[in-house]
C-alpha cells in the first residue's frame, strides 16, 4: 500500500490509472511477483502479492519510481510523488490472505465511491470468475481461494465495515493470529545474534540506505535545468551528463546495470559497458572535487 505525499491526487486520470496498470504488469512479469488483487484510488493504491522471487523492494523501487517520474513529468511538481516507499503486511495463512483479497476490494465502497466492489472500474474485481481477464492478476489462484463468484461477493461485502486485523511491530506489520505473531517475533529473535549490531534499534555500519529513483532524477534534472529527454548525447556534454546520471543511479538510488539500462537515455548502450562508463565518471568527479579544493 501507498499513498501520495501529503494526500496529493497521484492517480487523477483514468490515463494515470493505465499507466500505472501498466507499470505493475511489466515489473511483475520481469520480477516473478505474483498479483492476487489491486485497487486504485485517486491518492493511493493497494495490492495483495507474494514475494515469490525474493524481489519485493525492487519491483516496488521500480513501479514507484518510474510512475513517479512520469507523474511530475506530466503534472509538474517537485520532489517525492509517493509517501513512503512502500507499507508491507505479512499474511499468516490462506484464511488471512481472503480478509487481505477482500478489504482491498472493499476500498471503493468505503470510500463512497460505489454501492458494490465489482462495480469499480480499477481494482481486480472483475478480474475474478470472469472470462474478461488480464495478463496482470493471478485470478486462478484467487478463484480456487473463493471457490465461487458468490462466495466472493459474500465475503467482501461482510467486510464493509471491518478493519483487518493488523498487528503493529517494530519489524514491521502482520495479519495473523496472536499465536503467529509469536512465531514470527520468535524467528526472528533467531536471526539476531545477542551481542551484534543486529540488535533491535541498531543499524549496522554497513547497511546502505537508497534515494528514490524520481528523487535522483528530478535533483538531477534541476541541477542541470533541463529534462533527461533534451539531453543531446552525441554532444561531449551530453555524454558527460549521462555519465553523471549513471553514477546517481548507481550510487543513489542504488540501481544494477541491466536496471540502469532499461532508461531511454542508456538505451543505446551495451549494459557490459556501463561499468567502464562508470568508473570513468567516478574518475572525474574525483578529479573535479580535487581540483575545487585546490582553488
């Protein structure tokens, strides 16, 4: 779940919507996440997934960070589009996985928006027990979890009024049992070794913390006064710039080469050749900051 920084409408159009849309299908296909429900509202969003891949923070890294830019690009603005970098719950069992499904598909209604979930144009709902389906949703799954159309509409409407049952930690947010709760506090406690600056409230000397992608690209944009798309690279200083955008990502927002490449301003790149550019353009931003000091 997500939210527009300070309750900004970051979904105004139906077109943002798509795009969006878009976004998630392309990094969920390239990630292996597994979407099971999604709704969108005009200043947040909510999805039900698994983290089949291990690739959580990245797919949100990526679907943040370029619907961000593409957000300011077309409605102006500066600095952050989303609230956070993403709010994660982990679900106890199937059961737990249902209320997830159902309160997600509740939002609408909730909201005032429609009478009935299925009647709202940009959550999953009508993805599910129907023949018009997309690429996005794994509704099998969610099919085979619900068992029927009426099951479903049954339980989400019994939602309407209910909050889910979120237990709060430090470690971050569970829906479960309290039994689970102790399980997952208790497996963790086992990862930490007592005396190691793993302990909880301590983060580690070397633990790396990265930018938002749109944050680096809109600084980078105001520092040189002009957007990524202008930039000339067949000119010295264009490629100049473009090796100073790659260090950003590289060392900013923390981004691999084949990640970095998927921007148009790279495109014409070997992804094996973006190391060597890389270390071409740390070589000269020391120099650069040598010879300042000096002056």
């Amino acid at each position: 779940m997500n939210r527009g920084i300070k309750g900004e409408a970051i979904f105004p159009g139906n077109d943002d919507k798509i795009q969006f849309l878009e976004y998630l299908l392309e990094n969920s296909k390239k990630m292996r996440i597994h979407i099971f429900a999604y709704c969108i509202m005009d200043n947040c969003y909510h999805l039900v997934i698994e983290n089949s891949s291990g690739r959580m923070a990245d797919f949100f890294k990526h679907v943040n960070g370029k619907y961000g830019m593409s957000y300011r690009r077309k409605h102006g603005g500066k600095g952050y589009v989303f609230q956070n970098r993403y709010n994660s719950t982990l679900i106890q069992d199937e059961q737990y996985l249902k209320m997830a499904i159902g309160y997600v598909l509740s939002e609408p209604v909730k909201a005032g928006i429609v009478s009935n979930f299925d009647e709202y144009d940009w959550s999953s709902a009508k993805e599910y027990f129907s023949k018009n389906t997309s690429d996005l949703v794994d509704n099998d799954f969610v099919n085979e979890l619900f068992g029927s159309k009426k099951e479903l509409l049954k339980f989400v409407e019994s939602l309407a009024d209910k909050e889910l049952p979120v237990w709060k930690t430090i470690w971050g947010n569970i829906l479960g049992g309290q039994e689970f709760l102790e399980e997952a506090i208790e497996k963790y406690n086992r990862r930490e070794k007592p005396d190691s600056s793993q302990s909880i409230g301590v983060r580690r000397s070397d633990e790396r913390y990265f930018e938002p992608v749109e944050k680096v690209f809109q600084e980078f944009e105001d520092k040189i006064g002009m957007e990524t798309e202008e930039i000339d690279i067949t000119t010295h200083k264009g490629k100049r710039l473009r090796g100073e955008l790659l260090l950003l990502l590289k060392d900013l927002a923390g981004l691999k080469y084949t990640e970095i490449a998927e921007f148009p301003i790279f495109g014409n790149l070997r992804v094996d050749s973006l190391p060597q550019l890389y270390k071409y353009a740390k070589k000269r931003k020391v120099k650069e900051e040598i010879t300042t000091k000096k002056l």
